[in-house]
C-alpha cells in the first residue's frame, strides 16, 4: 500500500487501467452470456 504514496501518478493510472479492463470484462461476459441464451 505505500507504493501508492510514493508513485500517485502512477497508481491512477494503473486504477483507470483496471477501471477500463473491468469494464471490458463485464461487457464480455454479458454478450456471451446473451448470446449463449439467443442461440
């Protein structure tokens, strides 16, 4: 936790890096999900 202290400009963007992955997961899993249910 104290590599955030030192480097914050580095933390935010690994965290709007993170943000954007989840977010691409997310959609993935819902498409397929959807889909799975349409095919």
């Amino acid at each position: 936790m104290f590599m955030m202290n030192k480097y914050p400009k580095l933390d935010a963007n690994i965290r709007i890096l993170s943000n954007k992955y989840s977010k691409i997961v997310f959609f993935l899993n819902f498409y397929s999900v959807w889909g799975i249910r349409f095919l």
